[in-house]
C-alpha cells in the first residue's frame, strides 16, 4: 500500500502532461497504468518522451527513488 500511495504523485502528473489512449468502449483515456511496482505509460507522440523524462527527473529528486533502466523497457505498437 505504501508504495501506492508513494508512486501517485508521479502516475497524477504523467495523466496530466500526457494524452494518453482510449480505452475500449468507455471512451475514458489514460496515459499510466499502475499496478504493484510496475508503471507502463502509453506514449502517442515524440515529445512524451521529453514529458515523461522531466517528471521522472522531478519525481526522483522530490521522492529519493530511482527508475531502474535495467529493467525498463520501451515497446512501439502500432
């Protein structure tokens, strides 16, 4: 639960800078989906990368966490 509550600022400010995806038929988007301790953001143009950098930058300094790029991968779809 902790960690929750922890990685939220970062998953709030993502769905605010981001635009995100559609979600089936709902017509509700999103740019993050968290779950545990995995984040999968969903990236729709160029600049998100830039957008995703800073606020992970931000989070890290604020917070004391690091992203681990050991185990972060990029997938293109689509």
């Amino acid at each position: 639960m902790s960690y929750a509550l922890c990685i939220n600022p970062l998953v709030k400010i993502l769905e605010k800078s981001l635009s995100g995806v559609l979600l089936g038929r709902s017509g509700r988007r999103t740019a993050v989906v968290a779950s545990a301790d995995d984040v999968t953001i969903f990236v729709t143009k160029p600049d998100d990368f830039r957008v995703i950098r800073d606020a992970v930058r931000i989070y890290q300094k604020a917070s004391g966490a690091c992203l681990n790029t050991r185990n972060s991968k990029a997938l293109a779809t689509g």
